[in-house]
C-alpha cells in the first residue's frame, strides 16, 4: 500500500436550496445570492424561526424510508455523481445527522415489539428483511447501506456522525483509503434534513439558531438559519480516473482533523481545535498557505469569533475568508460534503464565493469576503465544525 497515491473528484451531485445540481449552486453563489426564504416545511406555532433553506425539488422516497427524508436527497445525490461509472469495487463513505424520529414515533416503533410489559428482541429479529430494519429510523448507518446496494458498491462502508462535521469526515476517510491503496474509488459526502419541529426545537433550545436572517462575521450575527441538503463526490485514484478518460474536476490535495476536547457545544474560546484540523490539513497537502478559506462561519458569535481566531493564526490576515450559510444555510451534517461541492464549482470555473448577510463585519482579524470574486483560486481551505469540537478540514486544489 502507498499513501503517495494522489486523489481526484470526477462526479458530484448536489442538491441545496439553490436547487438540484452544481450549475444552481454556482450560480446563485457566484451572483451573491441567497436562497434562504420563509419556513414552509411545518407551521412553526409559536418556535422562535422564520427562515429557512429548504430543498424545494422532487424526490423519490426509497421504499422502506417513507420516515426519512435524509435517506431521498442521498440517493438522488448519489445517483446524479455516480452515473454510469462501476461502482462494484468501491467504498461508501458518508456522513449523517440524527434521526428525525419524534416521541410518537418512537412509541410506535416499539409497539410491535413490547411483550408481557418487556422488550421481545426476537420478534424484532423476526422482522429484519433487506428492505425493512426496525426501527430503521433510529439507525443512521442505513443510508449507507442503500446507497451501497444502490450504485452495487461491494467495498467498504463507513458511516460518520460527528455532527456538522460529518459530511466533511466522510470525504477525509475516503480520500485516505484511496491513497492507501485499499480502494481506486469511492462515494464519499453527507446527507441531513432536520427542518422539522424537533430538530428546529433542539438547536433553538441551544441558542444557535438565528430567529430571522443569517449574519457570518457580523456584528449583529445572532445564528444560523437552519438547511437541508445532500452531496456526493466521486474520488478516484488520479491514473484510474485518468486511464477511464474521466473528467477531473477537482484534485482532493489534504484532509485533517481533530477534536477540541472542551466542550460539548461551545467551541474552545482559542479556536485551538479548529487551528489543529486546518495544521494538519495543510501538512497532508504538502501546502504552508491557501488562496482562499470557505469557513464554517455558522453566524454563532462564538463560533465566529473562535474560527476566525484559529484561522489567523495558521493563514494571517490576508487569506480571503467566506461563509455560504448565509447563501444555503447551515445543511447540519450535510454542511462539510456540500460546501465541498461549493468548493469545486469554484475552483472549476475561478470564482471565489462571498458571505450573504454580511452588512457590518466584525474586526476578526481576518479579511472577510463579502461578496464573490472572479479572482481565479488554485487552492481552497474548507472547514466543518461540529459540536462536541469535532473538526474537519479539507483542501481542494484546481484540476
């Protein structure tokens, strides 16, 4: 096995509030725009938002996932990166966001399985079939599984729960297994849709959600508003992709990681984690500097505050810093796999995005792009962080 093995991006699907696919994505980024737009998904009677940024495309609901909406934008992602490439030979590594699942449901998951006042765990194994796990809606893994029997990927699987950063981890671990030399190509990205009462609920209970606009590195920044979405990245070993005659749109030069070992939702207040994740990126990527940084920048005031810290500290003052969640926002899980595609529509067409909301940027002691730029990118740091301090840091390069 070698490590020296370098990784390319030959497919991505996309889908965002912006629409399905890169093009929209591109698009509504490189204008400056927002899709943020009033709450639809539920009558929110009486929780504290307003906004959100809902996938408003047609979705095919997998048989035996009417509960899980995650489980529809993957498998369309997935399919539109995919294509018509073998999969047969390749891993699935994917990244996802808790259950949508509610008290009710939960009392009816288990009802079929109560017995004399207990829990029958036979009549629940009974019940397991390839299309049916119950109670299927509590097992985030699953997805992987029909995403993998989907596109027939008999490789390995791995399935990410690191919070907001698991989309982002799931790219890392198959960039490496592809360097490894265990796998010549994988399906790597993240799902997640919690625009529903109870998700809304939990972050509102948390403090992090914005009741109106989404502000990055502003002043008035109050939080983030909550999105939905899914992203898949086809990664292949640059002379397998090379050799098929595939387009590359994007070569996956570094990837790290850490935890900040503080606290289960505030940042550490030095952004030391995040300063970690970013070192260790550059150190795989061979690279002391980017050209430009997409930053988790979730319009936390903490969280803004803390990565703007760590990034001055590894880049200086100078690198051009942007966040998309004022544009699509926060995805949850999801956030690192489709900042990522983001990311390769920038650096595809030589645009850098810019930060939707900003009106009156806090000195950070970064430069905070407000709007886009055709400034032509060759290298672009982007970074997810989740709560419990789990942190991911990728860097993409021009093809």
């Amino acid at each position: 096995m070698s490590d020296s093995r370098r990784v390319v991006v030959t497919g991505v699907g996309v889908l965002t509030a912006f629409g399905r696919g890169m093009a929209p994505l591109a698009e509504g980024l490189r204008k400056g725009r927002s899709a943020l737009a009033p709450l639809s998904a539920f009558a929110p009677q009486g929780l504290e938002i307003g906004m959100a940024a809902e996938v408003r495309v047609p979705l095919a609901i997998p048989k035996g996932f009417q509960d899980d909406r995650k489980a529809a934008l993957a498998l369309q992602a997935a399919r539109d990166a995919v294509g018509t490439v073998d999969m047969s030979h390749a891993g699935v590594y994917l990244g996802t966001g808790l259950s949508s699942v509610t008290p009710l449901e939960l009392h009816q998951d288990a009802a079929p399985y109560r017995s004399n006042g207990g829990f029958d765990r036979a009549a629940l194994h009974r019940d397991l079939s390839v299309d049916h796990v119950a109670p299927g809606r509590h097992m985030p893994e699953r997805t992987t599984a029909l995403i993998a029997r989907s596109i027939g990927a008999a490789g390995p699987q791995l399935t990410s729960f690191s919070a907001c950063a698991a989309g982002a981890l799931g790219i890392a671990h198959a960039t490496r297994a592809i360097r490894r030399g265990e796998i010549d190509r994988a399906l790597a990205g993240g799902m997640d849709a919690m625009i529903h009462p109870l998700g809304v609920l939990s972050f509102l209970v948390l403090g992090a959600l914005s009741p109106g606009n989404c502000r990055p590195f502003d002043r008035n920044r109050e939080g983030f508003v909550i999105g939905e979405g899914a992203a898949m990245l086809l990664l292949e070993c640059e002379e397998v992709a090379i050799a098929r005659g595939a387009h590359i749109l994007a070569r996956v030069l570094g990837a790290g990681s850490s935890v900040d070992a503080h606290n289960v939702t505030a940042p550490h207040p030095q952004g030391k984690g995040a300063e970690l994740s970013m070192r260790r990126a550059l150190k795989e990527a061979g690279l002391e500097s980017v050209d430009h940084v997409n930053a988790h920048g979730t319009g936390t005031p903490l969280g803004d505050r803390a990565e703007a810290a760590a990034i001055g500290r590894v880049l200086g003052p100078e690198v051009p810093v942007s966040s998309i969640k004022g544009a699509i926002g926060h995805c949850i899980a999801a956030a690192g796999a489709v900042e990522a595609a983001a990311c390769i529509a920038a650096l595809a067409e030589g645009w850098s995005p810019g930060t939707a909301g900003l009106e009156d940027p806090e000195d950070l002691g970064v430069k905070v792009q407000a709007q886009p730029q055709e400034d032509g990118p060759q290298t672009i740091l982007s970074n997810s962080f989740g709560f419990g301090g789990q942190n991911t840091s990728l860097i993409f390069g021009r093809a």
